[in-house]
C-alpha cells in the first residue's frame, strides 16, 4: 500500500477520536475535536498531492480518498444539528448527505461498468468550502456554545446580546450561511457529476 492510501486511512481512523471528542463536549474537549478534524483535513490534501507527485494514483485511493472524506465531514454536521444555537438545519444536513449516497452510487454503477470516477474541480471545491464549514463551525462552538470567548476575554453573553453587537450577530449567523454555500455547492457537484456521467446511468 502507498504512502498516500496510508494517509486516506489514517484520516478514516481519525473519525471515531472526533466523535469521541465532540460527544464529550466541553471547551477542551472541542478543541481537540478541532485538531483531529484540522490534522485529518491536512491529510485529504497531503494524499492526493502525494499521488500526484508520485504518480501514485490507484483505483483503490480514488475510491478510499472521498469516503475518507464524507465519513469525517457527515459526522461533524449530523452534530452540528444536535446544537440548536448554531441553527444549522436538519435538511441542510440532509441534502450534503444525500449528496454523496447519490456520488457512491453513481460510482458503484460506474465501478461494475470498469469506469472510474475521479473527482473533479467541482468536487474539490465542494469538500474545501466542508472543510472551511465545519473548522468556522466548531471555532464558533469553542467560543460562544461553550462560552470560551467570554471566559477568556471577561466578556458576558447578556452584555452583548443586550449592545447588539456585531460580533455576536456575526458568530450566531455565520454557521447557517456557511453551511447553506456548502449546500448549494454540493447540489452543483451532484447534478454536475450526474450529467457528465448520464450516459452510465441510461446505457443497459
């Protein structure tokens, strides 16, 4: 096994310490969530540079490298929804789901048909913006959810909510905007990819 299949599974066992953390809950024990989901982003882009430069690419990272990936970034959304503060909704959740069973089985079709799937520009972006999400997200948890930024900063939630002030605004709206350009990208990619690949689909 290459080196860059070895870094798509080490961030495949990276999923089950990220629940863990998360689930414990806490300051600390969300920024060790944060960590293990930074230190995991780090590795989807090392691998596929590495395959690259190595000239590495395999049937076996092409189909490891985006279940890696929705793996680590289904799980931080489905808890994203179990905090309603941050006001990320179950059908946007949902539908990014959704998304990828439509994407893993358009590669199983593909697969039994000797056709390989690559991810495209399209779908690059589509998990970068998850990525960029769920870090934003999750330094929002750490601050206001689990009140980091007013134990640090000596800072009450009532003082800003009572001022109005835009840092309060921006922090409780930001995760349903990040998460809806997520969405709307992820819809993007899915019929992109269903077009460009609809002759898989159609031929007997």
């Amino acid at each position: 096994m290459n080196i860059a299949n070895r870094l798509t599974i080490t961030r495949m066992c990276m999923v089950p310490f990220f629940v863990l953390f998360m689930e414990l809950g806490g300051i600390y024990n969300s920024i060790i969530a944060l960590l293990v989901f930074c230190t995991a982003s780090i590795t989807d882009l090392l691998d596929g540079l590495i395959a690259r430069k190595n000239k590495t690419v395999t049937p076996l990272g092409i189909f490891l490298d985006p279940l890696a990936d929705k793996l680590l970034i289904s799980a931080a959304f489905i808890y994203f929804v179990k905090i309603p503060i941050l006001g990320v909704a179950a059908w946007m959740v949902i539908i990014i789901i959704a998304r990828e069973f439509l994407m893993t089985g358009l590669r199983y079709i593909a697969a039994v048909k000797s056709v390989v799937i690559p991810a495209d520009r399209t779908a690059k972006l589509k998990t970068m913006s998850q990525m960029i999400a769920i870090i934003v997200i999750m330094a929002i948890i750490i601050l206001v959810v689990n009140k980091a930024f007013f134990k640090f900063f000596g800072i009450t939630q009532n003082t800003l909510k009572n001022s109005h002030s835009a840092i309060f605004i921006v922090m409780e709206k930001t995760p349903f905007w990040v998460t809806f350009v997520v969405v709307v990208l992820a819809v993007y990619s899915g019929v992109k990819y269903v077009w460009k690949y609809k002759k898989i689909l159609t031929e007997n």
